[in-house]
C-alpha cells in the first residue's frame, strides 16, 4: 500500500483527503504540525506527497526547494493559487504535479496515479497477495486465477484484502465489520452478508469458488483448495 503525505493547513481539506486517500487504498499520513514540514516528510519516507502552496511559515514551494536538496519523493502540490504563473513556479520548484483547489475527487486520484507510476512501479509482490493459484491486484483492486480476472468493488477488494493478509486463519465477522469502518466503508452484518454472497459469485467466475471457507459461528477463511 502506497503511503501518501498530506501537507494542508486547512483541518476540513485535510480531513476530505485523508477519507479520500483511505478509500482509494492508499495510506494517509497527515501531521497537524506545521514546524520543519520537510523534515517531517524526510522522517516518514512517503510514497508521494500532497503539498498545499498556502502553509503557515515556509510556503510549500519553499518546502519543495528544501525537500529536494534530500529527495526525489514525487510532490504534487494542490492548492488555491491557479494561474498559469502559480502553475509554472509549482513545477520549476520541484513539483512533480499541480491541480487546483477546489479538486476533482477523481482527476486528483488519476493524478495521484500517473504520478506514482512515473515514479516507478512497486515490486510485484507489493502490489499483489497470492494465495495459491489465486492472486488479489492491489492497484486493479481485482483477483485473478488462471488468466480470468473480476473487478471488484471497494467493500469486496477490502474483505477479501483481510483475508488476503491473514491466510490460513479465520476472520471473524465481527473483525472484517470493525476494519471496514475503520476504513470509513460503514457496513453492518447485513450488508456483510450481501458482499460476502457478490464475492463468492464472482470469484465462482473466474473459477475459484471454493476459496473462502465460512466457519459457522467463527468466521471466514481461505480455504485449502486441495
């Protein structure tokens, strides 16, 4: 999972990205502090990160110039200032990317992509769990055996990730529904249920439909498949 730091001194942008980041399955990182932004930034070593120009202090392309003495950890800045000059001077600070405020959920999550994948690709076992013949694609959210592949929805990619990253064990319900909304996906048993039922459908599709085992009264879990 990529960690993304967000550097924006407004609480409610900076709680909106965070909720954002979580739910494209990325990993937020958003400090409340804004002494030494880019010592903070070297400290946790993020993936990519989300730089407002309006910071108290040092404004963020100061940040940037300073940052890049020490890192090429791809930055792209999201801020107010949208003229062309505002855009060029993002760029010629070190930015990798600049979008506007206010943002595009969606343009902002492409960008977020493009520039991650210029950046280089992860390693293929950090974007892929397997589990036998079965493989979950972190960055598709998609699952796959044998070349046949389902598209998956954020709850599913997110049950099936728990599962995923417990093999051979049981997952109670009770635990996939509080990581759920720990994850901001609010979800009850019912709903559960209904996403349990998609999942099996679709991976009977692709021809695994004997991957997960319910344990009655316990749980989920990945079955042996043998």
């Amino acid at each position: 999972m990529y960690k993304i730091m967000v550097i924006e001194d407004d609480p409610a942008i900076r709680e909106e990205l965070e909720v954002l980041l979580k739910n494209a399955l990325y990993e937020p990182v958003c400090p409340q502090s804004f002494e030494d932004p880019a010592g903070q930034i070297l400290r946790e070593s993020p993936d990519l990160v989300l730089l407002d120009v309006n910071l108290p202090g040092e404004n963020g392309i100061q940040v940037c110039r300073k940052l890049r003495n020490a890192s090429d950890v791809p930055v792209i800045f999201v801020t107010s200032r949208n003229t062309s000059m505002d855009e060029l001077e993002c760029i010629t600070g070190g930015g990798d990317d600049y979008i506007s405020k206010p943002y595009q959920a969606p343009i902002l999550l492409a960008r977020i992509a493009a520039v991650l994948k210029r950046s280089g690709a992860p390693a293929e076992e950090e974007r892929i769990l397997t589990y036998q013949d079965v493989t979950l694609d972190l960055l598709s959210c998609s699952i796959r055996k044998n070349g046949r592949e389902a598209e998956l929805s954020k709850n599913e990619f997110r049950i099936l990730n728990a599962l995923f990253l417990h093999p051979g064990e049981v997952v109670s319900r009770a635990d996939l529904i509080e990581y759920l909304w720990d994850n901001q996906i609010f979800i009850d048993d019912n709903t559960l249920s209904v996403n349990m039922t998609r999942i099996r459908a679709k991976l009977a599709g692709i021809g695994a439909g004997d991957l997960i085992e319910t344990k009655r009264g316990m749980g989920y879990k990945l079955g042996s498949r043998e």
